[in-house]
C-alpha cells in the first residue's frame, strides 16, 4: 500500500520502517511504500524548540540498557 504525505515547510517527516528511524524528509508530497503498514511517518514542526516524542524515551532508555 502506498501512503501519502504532505510536510509543510516549517516540518520535517520522522520515518520509520519496523520500529526502526529511517531517515528525514523534508518538505513537499511523499509516497511512502508501506507493506503490511511496516512504514510510519511522523510529521513534526521545526517551530517547536524541543522534539518530545514517547517512542524516543523508550528507544533511549532500551539503548542505554543495552550498553551496559
């Protein structure tokens, strides 16, 4: 299935594929391949002065687990 998505110029597209951060996409239209709904992307605004985000504090807590 492909999924479209359109990044404003002030945003930036997180995306994610299993889970895992794949890249940036910068502003304009994207179709994005997403097979069995695997592909996400998450849209945020660069006016905002910090990227809080739930899935990072977990990703960051099991890394830090992790390397120790």
């Amino acid at each position: 299935m492909m999924k479209r998505f359109k990044i404003r110029s002030y945003e930036m597209g997180l995306r994610f594929r299993d889970g895992e951060f794949e890249g940036l996409l910068s502003a304009g239209t994207h179709w994005v391949f997403a097979p069995l709904g695997k592909a996400r992307v998450e849209i945020v605004s660069q006016r905002d002065p910090w990227l809080v985000r739930e899935s990072f504090k977990q990703n960051s807590v099991r890394s830090a687990r992790g390397a120790t």
